[in-house]
C-alpha cells in the first residue's frame, strides 16, 4: 500500500461515523417523504382537539436562569477545545439486532464524553470524547464513600426527516447545576456541555434508533473524585456523558397501564432535603421498597408524605391527575415544586402545553390519597398518569393503598387527555411539528 493510499484510508476510517450517517440517510430518504406525506394527509383527516402551536407563549413557560459560579471555581471548559479520539474496530460496541425490542440502559455506544475538573490545576480542564471505557479512581474518592454525586436523563430523537433532536437541553442543564451546587461539587456553562454532547451525538449518531418505539439516551453525570476521606467538597471531580439505545422504561401490563403500591410508611422526600435534586443517594433507598411492590405483583411505588398521605412521585416519575372538581370543571393538577419532588422537564412541558391549550382548568396543587378515594366513589377521577424523560407518559390503572385496591379509570376515557399529551410531546421530539423545545444536532 502507498503512502497516498494509507493517508486515504485513515480518513475514511477516522470519518466513517460522517459515511454511515450519509448513506442512512440517502437509503431512508424516500421513505421518509413518503411516510411524511401519509402522515399529512392523516393529520388534514383528523379533527384534533387542540391545534399544536410551532411558538411557546412566554406567558407559560420561561428560560432556566444563568447560574451563578463559585468565585474560587477557576477556569471554565468551552466546547472549542474539545478533542477526539475515535474507537479502534477492536473497540466498538456490539450493535442491537432489533430496535423494536431494546431494553433499558444494557447497551451502550462506542464513544463518550469526559471532562475533568482539578482545583489544584486551576479549574476546568480541557473536554476530550473517548472510546467508551472504565473509569480509573482512588478507593478513597469522594463519590465511593459519601454518594458525592449526580446525574442528568436526556433522550436523542431521529426525526421523520431523518435528523436527530433532543429536548429542551437548557433545563436539564440549569437542573444539573443547581444540584451541583448543593451537592459542593464544581459548576460549568450548560451550553458548551451541550454543544460537546452535541459533537458526541454526531459520532455515535448510527446509534440513534430509526423507530418512534426508541431513542438514545443520554446519561451526563457528575462525580467528586477527590482522594481524600472526610464528608467536604471535593477538590477534583469528573463530568461525563454516556449513551444507550433504549426502549421501554417501565414494565406495564397488557393494557400499557402501571400498577401502584402506596404504603405511608415508607418516605421518598421531605422538607429541606434533596428531593428536589437528581442525585443516587435519592434512588438507592428505594430499591427495596420497588422489589416490594414486584413481590405484591406491582409495577411501581407511588411516593406519599405527610399525615395526610400526599401524593409526590411515581417511582422516578412526576404524577399528575386529570378530574372533575368542585365546580364541575375538568382540571389538570400536579404536585407543586415544593423540595418533595423533582422539577422535572417533562412536567414543566406539559403544563406549558396544557395551559397554551386552555381547554381545561391546570394548576399545581397538593392532592391526597383520601381525596382520590373520595373523587373515586363520586365518579369524578378520570385519569393519573406518570411523566419523566425515560417514559414520557406512564397511565395509572390501579394503586394499592392500605390493604385496598383502588382502580383508576385512566384507559377507559373516550379521549384520554394523556394520550394527547403524549402524542403531542412525541410530535415535538420526533421532529413532526416544528417546535423551539426540540433542538436538531448538526
């Protein structure tokens, strides 16, 4: 081989993410127009409800606020010093056969992003996309011993146009930093982390699944790892990002409903904790209380609090209930952001959309268990429905609740209002309505 020809030959292997990608997309072209025109044509058809606004109304929804940085935090990252090193054949990961039937979180792509952060070299360092590999610590990192962590959930979409969006980065961000914050570790600018996620995606962008039922998800995380033992900030910490294709979050059954076990005895949050923030230290205290649920044949915990059994959280999920009220008027209500739950993007999207719509009653207010019951025997509940990025919408058909069985009339609504929600928000992330929310990765 001459030299010409092993330079030539290393490009392509260096750009072959770009070569895939191209010839994806060239395959799929015509599909993709077709499929398009059929669904415009099924859309003209339709009568919708609601029309799905291309604008969001400021009046509804609003930018997450800058953060604010340590003065000691020393220097930040940008995305223009990130370097790459592209995995080796004997490095990439094994593909799945069948995006229709991915699990959750088992498989994981060739590459990742990785950031370090050392105060004793002045702060941020220089932000590098690796092969996907394990990572190397001291026993005595902070993270090991005192949960010194955190993390965030993204999702990638391919669009009917073939293009790949994600959802609303700037929240997830303005949410990392904030639990960065209270957990002593160093904050960073959210839109150069997205922007090197962006250059991740477009690497790994063969990995982001061609079905609706699937999508890349993206798991940045952010980890104390300094080398010292004592419950204190940690002076080093690492910032980084990996990738699976997944499916379906949750085990449901045959109707696609979730089944509840809410025991009071057991409390997920409280006042002036951490609830509010993503962080393990609020998922690990819940696993036992989950195999718990599986053993009474459940598929979830719904979380109360207080002496009045207030609804907070289904699993890792915001809840909300659609009913009748006082009045005589259907309302949407969901938990207020009151440090018990997670602010979650999915349930600030659906109350932005909701409230554009203006087609029902929606606030943000507490509910109890004995209220359910009440609006149960009165004919007057008509949906709950679990909301986060894994599952987007999650109906409720059942909840066991002191030795009770309670059955949520969610999957017997003529027009069930989590179904439009759902459908709208897969719209917007699956590129077939042109929105602000869903950000194209070029």
């Amino acid at each position: 081989m001459t030299t010409k020809m092993a330079i030539n030959a290393k490009d392509i292997f260096r750009n072959q993410h770009r070569l895939i990608r191209f010839i994806e997309q060239s395959i799929r072209l015509c599909s993709n127009q077709s499929l398009k025109t059929a669904q415009q044509q099924q859309q003209k058809s339709a009568a919708p409800d609601f029309e799905i606004s291309a604008s969001v109304n400021t009046e509804y929804t609003h930018a997450p606020e800058p953060i604010k940085h340590d003065k000691d935090l020393g220097h930040l990252f940008k995305a223009s010093q990130l370097a790459v090193r592209l995995a080796t054949p004997q490095q990439l990961q094994p593909k799945p056969d069948n995006d229709e039937e991915l699990g959750f979180g088992k498989l994981f792509t060739d590459h990742m992003l990785k950031i370090y952060y050392h105060k004793s070299l002045g702060g941020w360092q220089k932000p590098e996309i690796t092969p996907l590999e394990n990572l190397v610590m001291h026993p005595a990192a902070k993270v090991l011993h005192y949960a010194v962590e955190l993390f965030e959930g993204m999702k990638a979409y391919r669009g009917i146009d073939g293009k790949i969006r994600i959802f609303r980065p700037d929240m997830n961000m303005a949410r990392m930093n904030l639990a960065a914050q209270r957990s002593g570790l160093p904050t960073f600018e959210g839109r150069e982390f997205v922007k090197c996620l962006s250059r991740l995606l477009s690497i790994d962008s063969e990995w982001v699944p061609h079905t609706e039922a699937a999508s890349l998800y993206i798991r940045p995380t952010l980890i104390g790892i300094d080398p010292t033992l004592g419950v204190a900030s940690s002076d080093s910490a690492l910032l980084y990002s990996i990738l699976s294709p997944v499916g379906s979050y949750f085990k449901t059954g045959s109707n696609g409903a979730v089944s509840l076990l809410a025991d009071p005895s057991y409390t997920r949050a409280w006042p002036g904790g951490v609830g509010n923030r993503k962080m393990g230290s609020n998922y690990a205290p819940t696993i036992n209380v989950q195999k718990e649920a599986a053993a009474r044949g459940l598929q979830q915990v719904l979380w109360l609090y207080g002496e009045d059994h207030q609804l907070t959280e289904v699993g890792t999920m915001n809840i909300f209930m659609f009913y009748v009220n006082d009045q005589g008027e259907q309302e949407l209500i969901t938990p207020p952001l009151n440090g018990l739950i997670l602010p979650g993007i999915t349930r600030d999207s659906i109350l932005a959309m909701a409230r554009q719509w203006g087609k029902f009653k929606v606030r943000e207010g507490v509910f109890t268990m004995p209220m359910i019951s009440e609006l149960l025997n009165q004919g007057r509940l008509l949906e709950l429905f679990g909301t986060g990025t894994a599952c987007v919408v999650s109906p409720i058909n059942r909840i066991n609740y002191m030795g009770q069985d309670l059955y949520i009339p969610t999957m017997e609504q003529e027009k069930p209002v989590h179904e439009l929600i759902r459908e709208t928000l897969t719209d917007i992330q699956y590129g077939k309505v042109d929105h602000p929310w869903a950000v194209v990765i070029d």
